[in-house]
C-alpha cells in the first residue's frame, strides 16, 4: 500500500530559541529538545466538561506510542474563573506555557458575562500565535457525510481584523469598530498557507475577502495575496469574494483545497467546514506562533454529555497528531494517525459519529481509545493512510521600501442632532467655520454615504456626521493647520467625537470616497 503525505495535518513555524521576555525564558525551540533530550515537555490542560475525558485518553493513546513527550500539567478555565482570575489563566499557567512553548489544551467552558475574557482569545493574541490552522476531512463511508471528496484545511488569520477588540460608543446612537488589516499581519499568514500547501503537496489556494467593499483593508489582503502568490507558481491561486465563497463551501467543498481568510471570514468558514465533515467531535486544530503553538479540538467542553463517558476525544487526538508533527516526531504522529483512521475504518465509533448500518459498534470513550490503542502499528486498507514529513512551515517577511506619505485632509466625526438633522444646516455651518481658517468642507457623509452638498431626501440621517476638510489651497497640509482648524470647530460649537487623517502614500489616495461622492 502505498502512502502519501497528509495534507491534513499543520506543520508549524519553529521560530529561532531567542526571544526571551519579562521573567520566563523561553525554552529552545521543540524540535531542538527532541533532537538532543530526546523528549519535549508540552504543557497540558486538562479544560473543562468532556475535557478531562477526553484529555485522558489522548495521553493514553500517546503514551502507549511512546510519544515523546512529557507534560506539564497547568489549570486553566473554569477553576482559574472561580478563583477570580478573569482571563482564566493563572500567572504560573502563562509561565508554564511560555516556558515549554508547546500546549496541548482541553476545550475551556466560557463563563457568561460576569467580565470574563474569552481564554483562547487571549492567549492567541498574547503569545501572538497568528495563525489558525484547521483541517478537515471526509472519511465517508466510515463516517456518514453529505461529503465525501471534501479535504479543506482553513487557514485563518488568528489576530487583527475585528479582533482587535477596538470598540466605541460616539453617540447617543452610533457604536463603531476598528478593522485593522496590515501588511506584515497578511502577508504571515499568506506566506503560511501557500508554504503549506507547498510542504504538504496541496494543490491550490483560494484567498476570500470582501474587497469589493472594504477596499483599503481587505483590499490590502487580496492585494498581498496576489503578490506572495507569484513566488509559487506551481501552486494554483484564486480570490473569491467572501459571500459567495462561503456559499461555495456549503455548497461544493470539494472544490476547495487550502483556504486563507482574514480573522472573521476564517471563524465563520472553518465553523461551515468542520460541520460539513461530518461531526465537530472529528476536527482538530492549531494555534501557531513563530515561538509558542498551542493545539486543541475544534468542539467545546460539551457540558450536556460532560461525565457520561461518550465523549468522541478524536478532535483531541487529531490536534495532538498535529503537535507531534510540530515538534518533530512525525512518524509518532504517523502511527497514531493511521491507528485512528483504521477505527474509524472497522467501523469503532462513539454515540456522535455512530450511525445504524455504517458502524459496526457504538463505544464509550474508553472502549474507543481501547480500540485505537489496540490498532496502533496498523494501517487503515481503505481510507487513505497518512504519511507525514518532518520538519515544519517556516515564514519569513519580504523588505519593502517605505512609502511617502503626505497629509491631504482630515476627516472630522460630529456629534449633531438639531434641525431635524438636515445636512444642508450642518453643511452650511460647517462650511463658513472652515472657509475662517483657509480650509474647505468638502463633503458629509451619514453611514458613508455622502449626504451634503447634494444629498438626497430619502437617505437615513442619524447624529452621526463625517465632515471631509481639504486645505483651501494646495494638495497636502499640516498637522497644526488641522490643530487650527479643530480649534475653530470646537469654539464654534460643533461637537467633535473623532477625527481621522486623510494620507496619500507615494501619491495615491489611502482613504475611500464616500459613497455617491
Ligand atoms: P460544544 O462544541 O461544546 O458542543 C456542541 C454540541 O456538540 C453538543 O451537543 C456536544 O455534546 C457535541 N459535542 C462536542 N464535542 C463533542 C465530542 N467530543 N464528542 C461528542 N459530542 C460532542 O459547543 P457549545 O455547547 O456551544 O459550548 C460549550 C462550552 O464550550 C461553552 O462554554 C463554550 O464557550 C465552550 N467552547 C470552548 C471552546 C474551546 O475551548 N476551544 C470552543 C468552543 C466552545
């Protein structure tokens, strides 16, 4: 039988052994310890619900193949939330996962409310583990699904975009949020999904975004896209816009073969993809860093079968054969891959994935982690065993000159809810205030869409305005013209919430048009 490698697994970025901070010094990098100790500390927790189920019998199953690996055992989640930490991390848990730079962790139930941070949140964005790598897989006919060719591994950006938690209340109606899109944040995790999908003998990449309307910052990811995507030329590349994308996936997985998102598109689509293959129970993932990855299941603590012994821990068990592959023992991973899929084969299920004609037993987690203990050696005949390379995803950022950068303008955010909102008051007002300090007002804008001079009566005015200024004369100005002007708008009366710079790099414009401008 022959074997190929198994795209479905991540590789990761080893980063170099520096890089020690504050008071934990980081540990040389896993590969590294496994080379000359033979063995690699991983922290571990156990989590919440089904977690310390599930947990248990992945150390078993690893243990029995002799997985070198020795743990660490921290507490995080629920006991730290009851102890009154509100991340949910103790200062010895961060220690512990600095410090071995490895992290196997059980699924965490999120307290409601009550100020608590969500803990995968703030560990991804702490540790900058800055991509999300989720793979997942038919294994029909063994497993029931309405699938069967579909073999997609998500690779989403794990920390900007909405993420970034930037949040506002400018009015007594209006809230906003700060997408933040970058060159190096995009152009990491580009690079990651194409050095993927080259490491692991994928054949395509299909980048989605909303470009068409958020043109400077998805459109900045696209852009990116289509540059790194040059240097792989044997790998196919595509953008599809997100909505249809999406729909797509639903739709026709097997179409797709790696996918890269920004942050939110990406925690949407690897939610669509890990339900189509078939159970959330199945589907592993991997957090990674260019020092510290963690790996976990994609489900939750599951606390409505928590304790009753039925919890499928294959997510679990999959996430650690991704860890394996990370730290360098990838024949391990090997073994433990093919034992699972050789269950799964001789139709070994738990309650989630059991289904009447198709499996031949429904088990427990115990009996099932048995079962795959049993088959460890072993090679599934029928769904394809995996192979796997050693040695992991690295990343590197292109230099790139800096651009000029020239200030146009300013945008200014008023706060006005007076004349029935009429924006040819506001647009007059704010004309002659401006017309004093040599600036003119270019245009209003309400939700973005332009609304003075020339606005129409049927567009939706809340008290919320965006007033464009240029300098009355010449094409750049200067941050205490701006000064000048705010000052006038404040003595004036206007009630100014925000502001934001109008900027042109190396002479293109770097902010949009209102819409109907
Ligand atoms: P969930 O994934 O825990 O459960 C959804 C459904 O899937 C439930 O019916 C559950 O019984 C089933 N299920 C999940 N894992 C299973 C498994 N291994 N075997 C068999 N059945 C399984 O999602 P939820 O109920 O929305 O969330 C429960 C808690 O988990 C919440 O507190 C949530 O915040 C947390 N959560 C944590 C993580 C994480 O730690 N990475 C991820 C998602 C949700």
């Amino acid at each position: 039988m022959s074997t190929h490698p198994d795209p479905s697994n991540a590789a990761v970025d080893i980063g170099s052994s520096d890089g020690a901070s504050a008071d934990v010094t980081l540990a040389p990098s896993p590969q590294r310890i496994l080379e000359n100790t033979g063995t690699v500390p991983v922290a571990v927790a156990y989590g919440d619900g089904i977690g310390p189920e599930i947990t248990e019998a992945v150390l078993r199953v690893l243990d029995e193949a002799n997985a070198p690996l020795s743990y660490d055992v921290i507490e995080v989640g629920r006991a730290a939330y009851e102890r009154g930490i509100t991340s949910g991390i103790p200062e010895e848990a961060w220690d512990a996962i600095r410090s071995n730079r490895v992290f196997l962790k059980g699924p965490i139930t999120t307290p409601q409310g009550g100020g608590y941070k969500s803990l995968n949140v703030t560990i991804r964005k702490a540790l900058s583990l800055f991509a999300n790598v989720r793979p997942t897989k038919s294994y029909a006919p063994y497993v029931a699904s309405p699938h069967p060719g579909m073999d997609i591994v998500v690779v989403r950006e794990n920390e900007e975009d909405l993420y970034a938690g930037i949040e506002h209340r400018q009015t007594q109606e209006v809230h906003q949020i700060l997408k933040l899109i970058t060159r190096p944040g995009s152009e990491r995790i580009i690079r990651y999904a194409f050095e993927y999908a080259r490491a692991y003998g994928r054949q395509k990449v299909t980048c989605m975004t909303k470009d068409n309307i958020q043109k400077q910052t998805d459109g900045l990811f696209h852009q990116v896209f289509r540059e790194v995507a040059e240097g792989y030329p044997e790998i196919e590349s595509e953008h599809q816009i997100i909505d249809i994308g999406a729909a797509r996936v639903a739709a026709q997985p097997e179409q797709f073969d790696v996918i890269v998102t920004p942050n939110l598109y990406g925690d949407i689509i690897s939610d669509i993809t890990a339900q189509l293959a078939g159970s959330v129970g199945l589907a592993g993932s991997a957090n990674v860093g260019s020092k510290i990855a963690m790996f976990e299941a994609v489900h939750g603590s599951a606390p409505d079968i928590a304790g009753m012994g039925v919890a499928n821990p294959s997510g679990l068990l999959v996430a650690a054969t991704q860890l394996l592959v990370h730290v360098g023992a990838s024949e391990v991973a090997q073994t433990v891959k093919n034992a699972w899929l050789k269950t799964l084969e001789d139709g070994i299920h738990p309650a989630d994935i059991y289904r009447e004609g198709l499996s031949t037993r429904e088990v427990g987690t115990t009996a099932f982690t048995n079962a795959v203990i049993e088959r460890l050696g072993d090679t599934p005949s029928q769904l394809r065993p995996v192979q796997y390379k050693s040695g992991g995803v690295t990343v590197s950022l292109s230099e790139r000159p800096k651009a000029k950068k020239e200030l146009q303008g300013i945008d200014v955010f008023i706060d006005w809810d007076q004349h029935d909102r009429d924006p040819d008051t506001i647009g007059v007002g704010l004309s002659m205030a401006a017309q004093s300090c040599g600036w003119t007002l270019e245009m209003i804008t309400n939700r973005g869409v332009k609304v003075y001079p020339d606005g129409l009566p049927e567009t939706f005015w809340t008290d919320h305005w965006r007033c464009r200024f240029l300098p009355a004369d010449g094409e750049t100005t200067t941050f205490s013209a701006i000064l000048d002007l705010l000052a006038v708008l404040h003595s004036a009366g206007w009630d100014v919430i925000k502001t934001e710079h109008l900027y042109s790099f190396d002479g293109e414009r770097a902010y949009s048009l209102g819409q109907g401008q």
